[in-house]
C-alpha cells in the first residue's frame, strides 16, 4: 500500500519544517511504515488532494485520506493494531493530550516569538505575503514587534523545559523506556525550532538536550536528515 504525507517547507523542499508535520513524520517511523514526503508551501496546501484540508499534514493510505497530526497518530494505532502502539492504551492517549495542551500553550507561543521573522525569510515571496498578513493578524502585532524580546525568549525558554526536565530525571522518554506519540508532540516543537532558527533553546548539561537528541537518532536518525539553520 502507497503512502504520501503532505508537510510544509519554504524555498527550499528539503527542509520541511513544520512541527505537526514532524509529530507524524516519526509516528510513520515508529509504525515502521514507508511512506513520501511531499513537502508543499503554504499556497500550495489548498489544493492538496483536492482541497481536503486546509493544513498539513495529510497523509494519504492507500485510499484513506486523514489530516491532523492526532487525528492521524489514532488512525495509525487503529488501522496497524499489530505494529507498537503510538499510546500504549487509553492512559497514553490522555497523557498526549495534556502533553499536546502543555506544548501548544507554553511551547509553541515562544517559538513563535523567537522564530517568527525567520519563518518568514525561509518562505517564496508569495507565501511571505500570506504569512505575513495571517501572522500579524493572529499576534495583533507586526512580526518585527513580535519578535522584539528574541534574546530574552531564547534565555527564559529552558525554564519552559522544567516540567520534562523532571519527567526525564525518572526515564528516558515520556512514554517511559521508549517514545512514544507525547515524544513526539515535544519533539516536533523543538525541531521546529532547531530548523527554522538553529537556536540553542536547552540548558547547560540538560537532560532534555539528551532527550532530544536520542529523538533526533531514531528511525534512522530522520530528525537529522534536516540540518540546523
């Protein structure tokens, strides 16, 4: 069976970088599933498989389409029950949500401000337009003002780690011995970051940073087949 997972790049299609998109990238690679990326520019998303979803990433199985990075983790665990489990169980699936939340609400808005304007510069003239405008809309402020306090948002943002940094005082990964989707979700975070901005956002002798790079060395270190900017 064919698969095909439409992700987001800028300029340059060797450079994918969108965290949701990493999220499913590594799921295929726990499912141990093959699958061709084809990374796509924000305009180019809207007529992606005929206009079935307005963001990435869509995964196309065969003929099973499914958008959203969770939605897309539940359908991987459910269509390939025998391959390991990106859950491990209805308590996994709970834990990835808080973890989806944490990341989403504490994770993400920072990186935003430190990695906005450099988004923004990796993109074509056209979809610099879209992101632009989209962006200054959702901030309520340029991308300039937004990204004013980078330095002070790189140096506060280990501190954002804490609740992990614990996590990993205990185990290697949040799932426990090994990773799972909540991994994944954090991970796709940090590697966004790493690759649009190359950012040291990790602490001195940080067991994150550990963390992160065992996640970059798994399935045939795919996280490092991106470079840092």
């Amino acid at each position: 069976m064919s698969r095909t997972l439409y992700s987001l790049c800028g300029k340059d299609t060797a450079r994918p970088f969108s965290p949701h998109c990493w999220k499913t990238v590594l799921s295929l690679g726990h499912k141990g599933l093959d699958f061709e990326e084809r990374p796509l520019p924000f305009s180019a998303i809207p007529a992606a498989e005929g206009g079935f979803s307005k963001t990435v990433p869509i995964l196309r199985d065969g003929d099973y389409l499914v958008n959203d990075s969770f939605q897309i983790a539940l359908y991987l665990d459910e269509a390939y029950p025998e391959r390991p489990s990106l859950f491990n169980g209805e308590g996994g699936k709970a834990m990835a949500r808080m973890i989806e939340s944490w990341s989403q609400t504490t994770l993400h808005p920072a990186i935003v401000r430190i990695a906005v304007v450099d988004i923004h510069d990796m993109l074509e003239q056209k979809d610099q337009v879209y992101f632009r405008e989209s962006r200054t809309r959702a901030l309520g402020k340029s991308l300039e003002e937004a990204s004013a306090e980078r330095d002070a948002e790189i140096a506060a943002f280990p501190q954002k780690l804490e609740p992990l940094r614990r996590t990993l005082s205990y185990q290697p990964f949040i799932g426990g011995d090994g990773p799972l989707f909540a991994d994944y979700i954090v991970f796709g975070a940090l590697q966004w970051a790493r690759i649009v901005s190359g950012v040291d956002l990790f602490g001195a002798d940080d067991p994150v940073r550990e963390w992160f790079e065992r996640c970059l060395d798994l399935y045939g270190a795919r996280g490092r087949s991106v470079t840092p900017a």
